[in-house]
C-alpha cells in the first residue's frame, strides 16, 4: 500500500507561524494537574460552581423539541433567540444594543482571534495594558502587530499616558473588571476618561469582559460600551458565570465592524455549534444567572479572602499585592530581586504552583510579579500553600 | 452615561479582511429556506440522519458520570479517547497513526483555516482542483495565496498536470472521494499516482475526506494518507455521518506539522468543547457507525438515483452531467452558452434553487456549470424540480 521511497517534507511554515508559542501558562498546567500539588497557577473556573444538572436537563429539552434543528448547519452569525437576550441585557436606558451586533464565538479567545484578523496587519499598532492578558497578546502575535504598553498604575489602565502611543493605533485592548492577570478594576472615572480619550483619538477601544459580574461587593460597574456604542467593542463570555468547556462567547460591535468580523468567522469554522447555543439560551433565559451568580461571587470571594489573609501572615513585608474586589487573580510584586521564575523552581520542588508575572508583559517584563489564583484551592490548601509560598520567598530576601 | 461628541471611527481593516467575501452559497441558502422552494443549493446533510435519541443519550450520560469534566477547559489537541480511537480507524495493516498526530477541531473548516494560516504566506503557491470546495478557497484566501488550479477530467484531478505548477507549492488541497462540488472520486490508481508525485515533489498533500464512507456501493477506497504518512495530511468530520451543528472534525499530519496547528488553534479558541468530544466518543467507541452509515448511504443513493432518472428524463440531451457513486452532489455541464447565473435568476423565479459553478473555481471561473445536491430534497420535488429546470434550460438554447 505505502508508496516506494518518498521525498521527505522539509516544512516550511509561514512566517507568521513562527511568532506561534504555546501559552506559558498551558505548559505549567501540564505540571501542575498532579494531585500532590498545590496549584495556583490555574486560570480555569471551579467546577463547583457548574450548573450540571441544569444543563443536563436543557440538553434533553433542546435535544426533545428541536433536536434537528439543534445538530444542522447553522447561522454564522448565531442563534437568533440568544443574540437578543445578549443584546437585551448590555442595553442600558441610554443606550440600546441590536441583536445584529452580536456576534456568536467558539469561546471568546475566538473573538480575540478574530480582531485580530480583521484589524491588524503585519506592524500594525495595537495598545494593551502593562500587563495584560496573555490570551490576547498570544492571539494578536499571530498577526504580527507592533504592541505598544499603555501605563498602568495600582488603579490599572492610565488614560492619560495613551497620547503618547496612540499613533496610528489600530485598537486598545483593556479588560477594565478584575482584570486578568493583575485583579485591578477601573474606577468609573477612569471608565469615562478611557472611553473619551480612545473617542477623541478615534482609537477602537476593546472591553474584554469576562469577569464583571464577579464582583464580591456592590452592583457590577457600568459597561464602556454604553458610553460610546460606536466606538467600544465589547467581548463576553458564558465561561466565567456558567462552564468553560461549551466554549461560547461573544462579541458585541458597531455594525461595520461585525459585519467583517462575521466574514472571517465564516471562513475560520463556519458557526458556532447551534446546540450549544440552544442550551445556553434554554438556561439563562429566565434569569438563572441571578440566582447562579451569587452562588460563585460568594465563593470566590471567601477563597480569596483566605489567601489575602494567609499572606498577610506569611508573606514578608516587602512583598505587595493587589486586593481584589471580584474575579480570580491575586496579582503580587516581589522585591526587585527577586525573579519569580526561580521562585517557581522552588516552590514546584516543594509542590506549588503559581504563574510568573513576565510573559503577561507585551514589552520590558517585570520579573519580580507573579499571578495567583485562588478559585479552585479549598482554604486548607490555600493557607498551607501561601505559608510555603511565604517561607520561600524570605529564603530568597 | 454616554460621552459627548464622539469623534466616529473611520474603520481601518487589515489587507487580509479585504479578502473576505460572503460565501455565495450562503447567500444563497439564505434566500432558499423558504419551504415553497424546491433547493437543490444546500450543502446540508439530510436531518433524517441525525441520529437524535442516541446522542440524547450520550449527553446525558456523559454529564451524569463526568459532567464536571466535561464542563471545564480541556487541552488543545483534544479527548485523547477519542484521539485515540480515531487513530486507530485511520490505521492499516501497512500503516499506523499515532494518536499524536490527531488535533481535534472545531469542524473541519477549522482545520483548512489553521492550515491556511500555519502555511501560507501573503503570495505563496497553493494547488487546488478545478474546480475545488469553495469553502477551502474562502479559508485559504485569508492568508493570501497564489492558487494554481490542477487540471481535472471526468475522472478528477490529473497527477501529471501538477508538475507544471508546482514550483514552490506550500501544498496540493484535493478531495478525493466524492468531490465537492463534482461529486467525482479518484480511482486507485489516480491516488497513487497522485501521492507519488506530491512526494517525488516533496509537495504537502491534503486529503480532505468529508465524504468518503458515504460510497452507495463496494468497499471505501484506499486512503492517500495511508500510502505515504509522512506526505499527507488528512482532514476528517463527524458532520456528514452523525451531524454537523455540533461542530466536530479533525486533522491528522505528520508530528512537525501537528504540533504547529496545535499552537495556531490554542491561539484561535484553545481548544474544542470537551463536552462534544466526550459525546461523539460515547456515540461512536462501540461501532455506532457501522450500523448507522449504510442508513445514510441507502437514503442518499435512492435519492441521487431519482435524481439522475429525472434529468435524463427531462434534461436536453447536449447538457452532461456526473454520476456520483457515492456523496452528496451532481455537477451538470450545461452547453457552453448558457450562462448557470441567468440559469439561475429565472429558477428562483420558478421557485427551484441550485448553486452556479463558477465560485468553485481558483481561476477561469466555467459558467455553464452548476451543482446539485439531492440529499434533503424528497423524491417527488426532486422528479417535479429537475422537470422545472429541464424546461428552463432547453428554452435557454
């Protein structure tokens, strides 16, 4: 059967294949999923909190009364009944969004993947976030862009500091809501200056937004895209409040945009699978999430109220740390000589993980940060993880 | 909330969204849902085959016993059972496929867009077939090739008019079984052949085989893949033997090149939902298929075979037409001054749909040609829609 002899094939990749890297972070969950060891490297969502026998149920529904319509072919743009409820609930009185702006995705990593197809060419300017999210920076590289760092201090995103590089820019990439990987949250005042100054500069401004409604406390701050819907981009996701593994996102874009961007998802994987789409909407349509949510924002917040708590205790005084008020991320900054990557060494010989600051960084990677999350660890693992953590770190000082 | 005054953007795309054009057939299908209308312009399987019970099953036992699995993130080449299991389908006495070399993807345009983008660059040479599937050319022609079409006769592709164009080819797309859109198949000796020469070229093959296990009658063929593993990259789907809306396929290449689409994908959306791979693992580990595929066959072959009375019953004899032993498509040769666009302006008025040929071709686009798909239409609208057509072309000469 085989053939005689063949030539071999000397690959030859394109060169935008060789900006392709696999995500610091995937590797280090390979390492970590042993159960002996403590990790906090994860950016996964408990499994807790997945609502399985609702979605069990809305499987058997969906599959019941429409079963044949759920496994076709379907739209590219999505499920229409979903694509209003989305577009219903990021309407404000001020501002309505249309359902033909939403655009469904195979989990919100594919919006990213899909920005940057449709905006970026090879050396394009694109604006992020010191850091940023390492799924954003990994799926915009493929592209080739030129990334310029927007400054950020303790109360994230500087508005002020984007004239300086606004250049040209092809967009600003921001997750202003607990942002991962830092867990820093925009002010409203920090909002309306980001929205006016990307407005003024007609910079496409992109709210990444898949942990808002995680706050622990207080009502979710107001969405960007309401203060200026032809200018915001907003991404959503179901992964955060109901399970990651149905991977289903979306987008939400002026028209001219999504339009494009619906094109290319056309041409990248046809649609997004209709039965998935079918079960969500079966699920969240008459308020589930209202009652869901709280049931993750509690959790989420006791873990991490544990681990604030246990570095205190632990960690030394000259080590920082972000407090965040919703999310998965504890961010935390070393003494300047202190590289987490050896720290990393250390503590996975001694059975914790946790996520190095740098490759979160698009340009000039601090090497004295680290990622923590908490999400996933029970207290008693939490405490004793961070005391190691802490021990550690004094060892290196 | 809204800002005032917002400067509008003026949207700046990337060259490559220039690119990005419609699919003319979903266009079409958009104007031929409507149940008045005879259409023969689908690509959809038939629904009747979706095997809906059996899936409900499989949902529901896959959550109850692993739904928290099922629901979190998952890696990026995919379920290794189900990697597994189809490695080992793909495996000949001659031949083995390592689970290894299988990326699960989310449906097989996923796997052409990650192609496209792991092994084109802006100008570089890709062969297609004349025509070719009209989806690959979408997907290929975001990254911006210079496709060369491959000479076709009424038996497919022709090994011997590739070495012409093959000059600095970064890969040979072809669909061996069952062509889309002219339902042709390649005999075992044209296979060989073709292998032969990509590998003598040390061009990379493509096999995409959508539709290679729905043959009416005898044995599948051979696959390319098994004559020369280390040359050719096969491309595989559950959407037309068990249902496309879940969105499943897969790709199988030599390691060097796996590994890349593997990086690409976890860039595009990090990985396909586990839940439906854990599903289709379910449906399929116990040998599903082989009871379910000659369903398909014999309900798909009864209809082709009305389909082929009708038009030599009705047709003019100077139209000619392939008689596909196996798939879902007819390709019809209409005298050489009939243009299948004005065909097809006075079908749609007469309430019978089809798509024209000419989007399927790279180059030197054939209007008199067009496709037919028979799969979802019932016997007496296929006898009473081709009758239709029939009339309409013979008083076009």
């Amino acid at each position: 059967m085989k053939i005689d002899n063949p030539n071999p094939i000397q690959w030859q990749f394109s060169e935008r294949a060789a900006q392709l890297q696999s995500s610091f972070i995937r590797e280090i969950l390979k390492i970590t999923q042993r159960p002996d060891i403590i990790s906090f490297a994860g950016g996964l969502p408990s499994p807790a909190t997945f609502p399985v026998e609702r979605m069990k149920a809305a499987y058997d529904k969906v599959l019941s009364e429409a079963g044949k319509v759920a496994l076709q072919y379907g739209p590219t743009d999505g499920y229409a009944p979903l694509r209003e409820w989305i577009a219903n609930s990021l309407s404000t009185e001020g501002s309505t969004i249309l359902p033909e702006q939403i655009l469904m995705t195979s989990g919100s990593q594919q919006a990213l993947d899909l920005l940057g197809k449709v905006l970026v060419d090879e050396g394009s300017r694109v604006l992020v976030e010191t850091p940023s999210y390492l799924g954003a920076l990994q799926a915009f590289s493929v592209y080739r862009p030129e990334f310029k760092s927007v400054d950020t201090d303790e109360h994230g995103l500087v508005p002020s500091s984007i004239d300086a590089v606004a250049k040209g820019a092809r967009m600003l990439y921001s997750l202003p809501n607990f942002q991962n990987p830092t867990g820093r949250s925009l002010s409203l005042e920090r909002r309306r200056e980001l929205v006016e100054t990307c407005a003024r500069l007609a910079i496409p401004l992109i709210e990444d937004d898949p942990y808002g409604s995680l706050s622990y406390r207080g009502e979710p701050m107001p969405k960007m895209v309401a203060m200026n819907p032809d200018g915001v981009i907003y991404m959503g996701s179901f992964s955060k409040v109901l399970t990651p593994g149905i991977r289903l996102g979306y987008v939400c874009a002026p028209l001219p945009l999504v339009r494009r961007l619906e094109l290319a998802k056309q041409a990248a994987d046809l649609h997004t699978a209709q039965l998935t789409q079918m079960v969500v909407h079966e699920v969240v349509k008459d308020g589930f999430l209202d009652e869901h949510i709280p049931t993750i924002r509690k959790l989420y917040s006791d873990q991490c109220q544990c681990m604030l708590d246990a570095m205190k205790e632990h960690f030394p005084t000259s080590v920082s740390w972000t407090e965040p008020e919703g999310g998965m991320f504890i961010w935390v900054t070393l003494p300047q000589q202190i590289d987490a990557m050896k720290l990393l060494e250390q503590s996975l010989a001694a059975k914790v993980a946790f996520v190095p600051g740098a490759p979160f960084y698009a340009n000039d990677p601090a090497s004295n940060t680290l990622r923590l999350s908490f999400v996933t660890v029970p207290p008693e693992r939490i405490r004793e993880g961070i005391a190691i953590l802490g021990k550690l770190i004094a060892g290196m000082l």
